[in-house]
C-alpha cells in the first residue's frame, strides 16, 4: 500500500479493517484505506465490486460490523453529525440524482447545498450571501440558464452539473463522485471532468468511484483497485494500472492507452 499519510495531520479518510453487510451479504471484507488531505484517488473497480457500498459508507449510510480495532474515521472523527460531515465532504451519486425531487428548480438546487438538504424548505433561513454565492456558481458551471429550470426537466449532463454545484457551493474539503460521467455526452463530460480537475488545482481532494478508465483526470496519481470487495492492488497510477492488472480486474483482455495524461482500455487484440 502507498504511504501518502502524513505522520502530522489526520488522513481526510481511515479506514480500517472494515467488513460492511448489506442485509445478510458482506459486501466490504476487512478492507483497511488510508487518504491523506490532498491525494485525490481513483477507487477503480467493475459493477459488484462493492464501490456503491464504499459510498455510502463515507456518507453514513452504511456502518462497518462493530469490533477491536474496526472502524471508519473521516478527518479524523468517528462519530459525525450527519449534517456537519455532509458540510464538509460533497458527495455526488446515481442514487442522489435519482431521488433528487423533480419540481426543485436550479438555483434552489445550489441552495440546498448550503443546508446538506434534498430541496430547500420554509424553516431554512436563505440569506442574501446564499443567493449571491448560489447565483456565482452557476454562473461558472456554465448553468445560469438552469436557474427556474425543475430538475425533472433537466438533460441528464444538466442535472449532473446542477448536482456538483450543490456539492461544491459551500467549498467542502473532499469532493465524493460516483461515474461523473455516465450518461453525458462529449462535450459535457469534457466539460464536467475540467471542473474535476480545477477543483484539485485549488487545492481540494477529490474520490472518484469509477469503473470507467476514462474518467480519471492527470491530476490523479493514486489508484485503488476494488474487486469483490477486497482491495486487490493500491499505488501509483502508472505502477498500478497496465494491461496485465486491468484485465483481471475485469476479467477481460484489455489494452491499455496513454494520451496526455488520459487513459482508456480497448479489447486486447487476440494472441
């Protein structure tokens, strides 16, 4: 495993010997991960390789079996508030985007972020400096237009964007993403993956949950491979990721390629 933690500052993320059940089905085995404040990672892995579980076990939805030495600390912290970590860490899904409520316009989308809610309600006090910074947001996603826009009628790329600028308006640490781009098309997954990028570049740590290759930006340097629920290698990008170890990630002939710092896998030619 890649030491990347520093001996002075709490890691953004410890995980350590985790085991997670959904129902009756442990889905997690005894999975130990550390993530220092500033190392963005790639958590890579195919559908049922556990990183839907992985998700919801930094937002709180789901907790490890309770035991010596077994536990899950986010900046440094075992026990949250629910509603002061999600302040902290924004965190983007499939299961959120298809929960969220259709009626809630754009900006009101932007709003909610700044109260951790699934809509803006009457008991939340929304000041100026919300509507302002909100506003500001949209204005650099790029979705000013969105702004009485209902989510239900959004494309699927606008609902994503109007989902990260939630995530983003109240300047988490951590940014959590699930498949970013999944269901865009070009021109908006080129666009959502810079704002990814530009998010680093200010300094902020950003955990992708992928199984597309291509979605991981040059900004990040570290991978973690996830199959079955175990943690099958853990380093650097260009140590870890090659034909030999995505291929029995997937358990498919692949072959990958290089671009500028981009990455994709093509089926291995045969022989």
């Amino acid at each position: 495993m890649v030491d990347m933690v520093s001996s002075k500052v709490s890691p953004l993320i410890q995980i350590h010997h985790a085991t997670v059940y959904r129902g009756t089905q442990a889905v997690l085995h005894d999975l130990s991960l550390e993530i220092a404040q500033g190392c963005s990672t790639v958590i890579l892995g195919p559908n049922g390789s556990g990183k839907s579980t992985f998700m919801k076990l930094l937002s709180r939805e789901l907790y490890p079996v309770v035991g010596p030495d077994r536990y899950v600390r986010l900046m440094g912290k075992e026990q949250w508030n629910v509603w002061e970590l999600r302040s902290q860490i924004g965190i983007i899904s499939a299961d959120m985007q298809q929960a969220y409520p259709a009626r809630t316009t754009g900006l009101e989308i932007i709003l909610s972020g700044f109260f951790s809610s699934m809509d803006v309600y009457d008991h939340q006090s929304i000041s100026l400096r919300h509507r302002t910074e909100s506003s500001e947001m949209m204005r650099r996603l790029g979705i000013a237009h969105l702004r009485d826009r209902p989510f239900g009628k959004m494309s699927t790329g606008e609902q994503r964007r109007a989902l990260l600028g939630r995530a983003l308006v109240h300047e988490p640490q951590i940014l959590v993403l699930d498949e970013p781009t999944t269901g865009l098309d070009v021109q908006a997954c080129f666009q959502y993956l810079q704002i990814i990028r530009d998010f680093i570049h200010r300094g902020g740590t950003v955990i992708l949950v992928t199984h597309h290759v291509h979605e991981i930006p040059p900004e990040i340097d570290r991978v973690v491979l996830l199959k079955q629920g175990r943690i099958m290698e853990d380093g650097l990008k260009g140590d870890i990721l090659n034909d030999h170890r995505l291929s029995v990630l997937f358990e498919a002939p692949v072959h990958l390629l290089h671009h500028r710092g981009w990455l994709q896998i093509v089926q291995a030619s045969p022989g």
